[in-house]
C-alpha cells in the first residue's frame, strides 16, 4: 500500500459514506501545493465554483477546512525532502468532487562543498550528502558560473553522488560553483558553493638563454589563455646534492629569468610553473641546465726545459670540482694551429712537450664540467729555457733572508741576461718569485720564516723572459730566539729554567743550547737539550752564586738564534744550631750558625714566625751578616714555630730551619695565705690571663727564712690553690709560686711569707677557725704617752681557746701595702692559768 492509499483511508474516516459514493472528479479546481522551506507545504486555491460551499484538506493525520474560494493553508513540522499525498474534497450546493495530489518538501542543503581536485579544463568537486530520510533518492544539481561568461553550465548527478567533475572549463579561470539537493520531484534545497580556479596551462619552449658561475638564465614562451596577462611564473631550481630547492616567482606577464645565488659547475634542474592570482600552478616545464665552472687559479709555469714547458694550476673549490677536467690550448706568435690538449680530471698539472727552444708560448687553461661547459680561461706566457747558472751558494743569513751568489753562464747574450730567484720550502709555505736586473749575480731573499729549511732555485730569464733549468740551493734560515727565559726551580746545586718556544713553523724540531757561566769563579758549560723541550735542570753549581744563562734555538740543519740571556741564583745554604738564646713573656732571642757559602757575608736571613695556638704569622729580615735576633711582640706562655732561611741578594731563598720555642709564662698574682696549721701552709693565687693559661701547671717553691730549700712541687694543671705539708711548727717560711708551661718555660716567681703556728702549750686537736678576715686594719685607743689614736696594719690573729681565746697581732708586708689578717680559733688549754 503506497502513501496515496493511506491518505485515502484517512480520509474515509473523515468524509461521510454519502459524501464518498456521491463523489466524483473536479476537473476545473485550480488547487496547488508547493514547497514553504524543507520542513513545510502549502496548499493553495483560487476561483472555486459560484456555488462552492467548503474545502477539506487532510495531510496525514491533521484536516484543514475552509469556506473561502480563494485561500490556502500551510502544513508543517513535515520531514525533509519528504513527498506528502494531500486529500481534497470540494463541495458544492449539490455535489462534491475528491481528489488527492502530491507535494513534497525542499531537501536538506549539502554540507563541506569543498575542491578536491584540479586540472587546466575541469575543477573536480566534493561534498557531505543531507541526513534527511530519501537522501539516497537525491540527485544533485551544479551550476557552474564565472566572472567573463553570462551563461551558466549545469549539470546533474546520478541519484546519491556526493562528487562531480565538471569538465570543458577554460585554463586559468576563476568559477563559481553551486551545488543544491534535488528531490525525485524536483524540489531543491539551498544552494552552497565553493570558488575555485582551474590550473593555467604550461609555458612552452623553456630554454637556458645564458649562464655565468652564478647564475642561468631562461626563457619560455608564455601560454595564450584567457587570462595570461595576469599570470606570474614560480621558478624552483634543485640540484643533486641540495636537498632544499630555492624558488623564486616573477612579475605579471614576465617570460625570462635570471636565477642568480648558484654555485659554479653545478647541474640544475629549473622547472617553471603558471600561476594565477588565485595561486593555481600549471604543470611544470623542465629545462636542465650547467652553469660554468670556476677557472683555475694561479695558473704559471713550474717547469721548462729547451723543449718543454710544464704548467700548473690551483682547481676550483667548486662543488664538483673532482670530476672537472681541463682543456690547455697551445698558441705562439708564429704558427697559425693552435694546440689543444685535455687533462684527465682532477688533474692540476701539464707538460707541453715538443715546443721549439727559445720560443715564447701562451697557454690558456679552461676547467670543463662533465656536461662540457667552460669556464674563462687562465692564460699563461711562457718561453723554454736559455743555459742555467753555476756555482750558486749561500753568502749569508738570518732569521728572514738568505744571501746568495752564482756564477754566470757565457752564453752570448749573457750580458741582458736577468735572473728569476723561486724560493720554495718543504713545509707548505707559499713560492716566492724575485727577478734581478741585467748582469746581476747576487741577491738578498727576505721576508722568510725563521728556522724554515728553503730551496732557493735560480733561473736565467732571457729578455723574453725564458728561464733556464734551475739551480738549485738548500739552506736554512736562523730559528727565532726564545722569549720569557725564566727560572722555574732552584736548589742549592742547580737551576731549572723554563722559557716560551718560538712560534716558528717547524719549533717541534728545534733543540736548545744552554750556557751557563759565572761572575763569582771559573764555570762555563754548554748544555744541548732534546727536541721540543722548553725546560731545563742546569745541575752541578754552587750555593748561593749568581749565574749568568745563556739559551740560543737550535735548527735541525745547526742554525742558531740570538741569545736570549738571564742571570739567575742558586738557593744559599740553610742555617745550622738554631737555638733559643733567651725568653721573655713576649719576646725569643735565637741565634744559628751561618752556612759555608762563598757569598755568605752578603746573606741576610727571613725569620718566620707562626703559632698553632693563634692566628699569628710575621716575617722579619736582618742585616746583613746578622746570626742572632729578638722576635718581639709575642705573647706569654705560646708556643711558637721559629723558621730561618738564608737570603742571597737577589732574594733567592735556602731551605727553612725549623725549632720551636715558648715564651715565658706570665706570673701568678693576688697569692695569699689561705690557711696554715703547725705543719702546714695552704696558700692561693689568682692565674694569669694567658692563651694557654688551661694548660699551664705551677711550681710552689718553700725555703726557710735563712735560705734553705724545703722542696719545690708542681700543682696538676689549673689549679690556683696547694697545701704545703711537712713543716714545722713556728717557723716562718718563704713560698714562691711560678707559672710553669707544657714545655717547662716558667714565669718570674711571685713571693709570699707564712709562718706555721706555734706549737704551744695547747691541744690543738680540737682547735678551729672560728673567724677569718684579710684587708684591714687594726684600730686601737689605747695611749701610752698621750699618743694619739692609732691604726696599725699588719697580721691580727684572734685565738679561741675552750675556755677563753687569745689574740695575736702580727704584722705581714707584701709588696708596698701592710696587710691585715685577723684570725679566730678555738684552742684547749693545757695550763688554765695562762691566757
């Protein structure tokens, strides 16, 4: 059952069974339906019957009606490109009339209309198809416009192609194409279109008109089409061996170019492309092209003999250089046939066999590419050989000529006779060519390298300049001298030296003679060193002496620079029996024993002074001829590192001697009493503020008050107080208390008196100290003689007993001050009847 059965079963169900059976046609009904967008249709009438009463309209499952006579009705919300069957019922006063007519909706436009492929007479097109329901059914139209034709081309597409090649198109042209979706009932959606250029058709006749070591130049015949005028050409120029290609593009209307920026004897590919202002190219032309190779260089003569002349040249450094060969042409100014040869490639030297003697030649070289393209010639004159010279020898030399002479030929015409001197050397140096005037038979080569071995080659040069087989003499200039002669080293017995080689071309090959001699005593040696050495140990020499070096540049041929000259000193002796010779809290007094060296009464002496236990570092000099020295401004109680070195006049410097030694400690101060018994005194003192003050110990010395040793004893380190025992009651006594360093240096004494208590009547055995006190003085009122009020300084003790104490008054000098001391005790009385 088809869409048109449906819309009549619809419509049965709409229309009364009368209206159906009594229907009939309705020939003269001007109804139409056309196309609103691609989702919409509408239906239109115009000029119904006089006695029309009513239109019915049914579209699927939605009814229209109307009772006007002219009107129409729009269906929407349909699908695209969708053909829709419309049920019409037309009633009149007496009858109706059915009928159903098709309408169908506009398709979907095609989406990415993009050119897919070009050539100079068709533009091939692309495109995405609609999604819409009958898009298979679809057929596509494309009309084809440009800007210069009033007629569009159209074509349509087979039902559901989405490309088109549209054909017969002129080259070079611009065109509009349009593409729209059609419906099997020819409804169309919404045109899209894309612009695009056909390719222009080739140039013709492309031809290399000239080329350069640079440069080619083409020309080609432009195409005729329509719009020729407009077009630009690209040029891309590639090579074999460049894998980027260089492209250059012309003017409008421009039919030759000079590619320029190529190197010389080269192949090239040049292809040519038309171009439309729209940047469409045409299909290549080729045209391949050599351009000239490089000409040689410093083409001359390097040979000749009576029949011969040898010529050489410098090759191009082009690219392809290795496979150019090279013509030699032959001309002189009496024959009329020229003489051609040709070289093997790669080959930059020739010998031209079988000329006349005497005869001047030109001879022109031209480089030749693999695809026989030349380059300019080198031309060179040459005429073969007049009798050499005899007797050349060296007169002589220096670091940048030779001097040289011969003896003449006598050939008859030797009086005009000039000389060619070619200097030439074996280490790659460039030729030298000199010329004499006539009848000369000496000459002075300059401007050569020092130390160079030189082949000096001399011709005779007729005054058609023909030159004769050389003579040749080898020799070799003077080497440079040495420069920066310095002494890197030295001992007591030797020198080594050190020095900058020449920067002389062949100074890997140089050895170095050194003399030594002396101002001092008879001594003068020459010593050779080996190849490439710049340092030297001159041994065997004496202490403390002032040498004069001499160092010369030595050839592998014997040549000899200029002296470069230095004095140098050997290092003196050290001193021996360096020793302290006294010490003070800040001060060493050393002495040593001078060394044996010739020149010892002109040696002064560097005494070098650090320590390990503070940042402490002085240097001092002496006089001359001084073997003894106060080092002051040190501190108490360091240990210092003494050095001496013997110092010649020139400042050269012997071996340090090393000692060590310690200043005295300083003394102790604020020793006191701090307790005594009958056997025993215990006294303090205040250490002193040195660096080394932890790890000083002390020496406590006790002698009687007639001069006699007790004994002498030494405290652990630190300590600042100490028990003397073993004495005896009663007895004063004398304590002397000294700093003393790890290395036994000692401070002056410091003195305190003591005197042990009495050893009385009394138990001491429960005795103590009930009070203690330093620093005052005692005061009394009692008078005798009306004297007046008085203080007494001096030592107070105060004895406690069980029972009853006594007081002792005793009076003590240390120092300029008078010291009071009171002291308290509690004593037991043997005898109650003494107080």
């Amino acid at each position: 059952m088809g869409p048109s059965d449906n819309c009549w079963l619809l419509l049965l169900t709409l229309i009364p069974a009368w209206e159906v059976i009594g229907s009939e046609s309705c020939p003269n009904t001007n109804v139409s339906i056309t196309p609103v967008n691609t989702t919409a249709l509408q239906v239109a009438w115009t000029d119904l019957a006089k006695d029309f009463q009513r239109i019915n309209l049914t579209l699927e499952k939605e009814g229209r009606t109307s009772n006007d006579s002219n009107g129409n009705v729009t269906f929407s919300d349909l699908k695209q490109g969708m053909m829709y069957n419309v049920s019409i019922q037309v009633q009149y006063a007496n009858s109706s009339c059915n009928f159903t007519q098709p309408g169908t909706t506009n398709p979907s436009p095609v989406t990415n209309l993009s050119l897919v492929n070009r050539t100079t007479q068709s533009l091939t097109i692309d495109w995405t198809v609609p999604t819409d329901e009958r898009k298979l059914l679809y057929t596509y139209h494309i009309t084809v416009t440009n800007d210069t034709e009033s007629s569009p081309m159209v074509y349509s597409t087979e039902p559901g192609q989405h490309d088109f090649p549209v054909t017969g198109l002129n080259p070079g042209v611009p065109y509009n194409l349009t593409v729209e979706s059609v419906t099997p009932e020819n409804t169309t959606s919404t045109p899209a279109t894309v612009r695009g250029t056909t390719n222009p058709s080739p140039v013709t006749n492309l031809s290399l008109v000239n080329r350069t070591t640079q440069s080619l130049t083409i020309n080609w015949t432009v195409p005729t089409d329509e719009r020729e005028l407009l077009y630009t050409y690209h040029i891309t120029v590639t090579n074999d061996t460049e894998s980027s290609p260089m492209v250059c593009s012309t003017g409008q209307g421009q039919h030759g170019v000079e590619v320029t920026g190529l190197n010389p004897g080269v192949l090239y590919n040049l292809t040519v492309e038309s171009v439309t202002p729209e940047n469409t190219t045409s299909t290549p032309a080729t045209v391949r092209g050599t351009t000239n190779p490089s000409p040689v260089t410093n083409l001359s003569l390097v040979n000749r003999t009576t029949r011969s002349l040898t010529i050489n040249w410098t090759v191009p450094t082009d690219e392809r250089e290795s496979l150019y060969t090279y013509h030699i042409t032959v001309t002189n100014d009496t024959e009329s046939s020229p003489m051609v040869y040709s070289t093997e490639q790669g080959q930059h030297v020739f010998e031209v066999k079988n000329l006349n003697p005497g005869v001047p030649y030109n001879l022109a070289v031209e480089s030749v590419t693999p695809e026989n393209t030349t380059s300019t010639p080198a031309t060179v004159r040459g005429t073969t050989n007049p009798s050499p010279v005899t007797g050349l020898s060296l007169l002589n030399r220096t670091t940048e000529s030779l001097a040289i002479n011969w003896m003449v030929p006598t050939d008859l015409k030797v009086s005009l006779y000039k000389y060619s001197i070619t200097v030439t050397s074996d280490s790659g140096l460039p030729i030298m060519t000199y010329s004499t005037e006539p009848g000369e038979h000496a000459f002075v080569v300059k401007g050569l390298q020092p130390g160079v071995p030189y082949n000096v080659t001399v011709m005779s040069v007729t005054p058609q300049n023909t030159t004769s087989a050389p003579e040749v003499l080898t020799e070799t200039t003077n080497p440079s001298p040495i420069s920066g002669l310095s002494v890197l080293s030295r001992t007591t017995t030797s020198l080594v030296i050190n020095w900058t080689d020449p920067e002389d071309q062949r100074v890997q090959n140089y050895t170095y003679n050194i003399t030594v001699t002396s101002d001092t005593g008879p001594f003068a040696e020459t010593y050779p060193t080996a190849r490439d050495q710049n340092e030297f140990n001159v041994t065997g020499l004496k202490p403390g002496v002032r040498y004069n070096l001499t160092v010369q540049s030595v050839t592998p041929e014997n040549t000899t620079s200029a002296p470069e000259e230095m004095e140098a000193t050997t290092n003196p002796s050290l001193v021996t029996d360096l020793s302290v010779l006294s010490r003070t809290t800040t001060s060493l007094v050393i002495n040593w024993t001078d060394p044996e060296d010739q020149r010892v009464r002109e040696y002064t002496y560097n005494i070098t002074v650090t320590s390990d236990t503070g940042p402490f570092a002085e240097t001092y000099p002496t006089a001359r001829d001084q073997n003894e020295f106060n080092v002051t401004g040190l501190k108490p109680g360091v240990r210092y590192n003494l050095t001496v070195q013997s110092v010649t006049p020139e400042n050269t410097m012997s071996a340090p001697e090393n000692m060590e030694g310690t200043t005295n400690p300083s003394l102790v101060t604020n020793l006191f009493l701090l307790n005594r018994t009958t056997d025993s005194l215990v006294i303090n003192w205040t250490t002193p503020s040195d660096p080394r003050v932890d790890e000083y110990t002390y020496c406590v010395t006790v002698t009687t008050d007639a001069g006699a040793l007790i004994g002498s004893n030494f405290t652990l380190r630190g300590q600042d107080e100490f028990p003397v025992t073993g004495l005896n009651p009663g007895i004063k006594y004398h304590l002397k208390v000294q700093s003393v360093t790890p290395e036994d240096t000692r401070s002056y004494p410091n003195e305190i008196e003591g005197t042990t208590n009495c050893d009385r009547d009394y138990d001491y055995s429960f005795s103590q100290i009930a009070f203690e006190k330093e620093g005052v003085f005692l005061h009394t009122s009692t008078k005798r003689n009306n004297d007046q009020d008085t203080l007494i300084p001096g030592v107070i003790r105060i004895l406690e007993k069980v029972r009853s104490c006594n007081a002792t008054f005793q009076l003590r000098r240390a120092g300029n001050s008078n010291i009071a001391i009171i002291r308290i005790s509690q004593c037991v009385t043997k005898h109650s009847n003494r107080n």
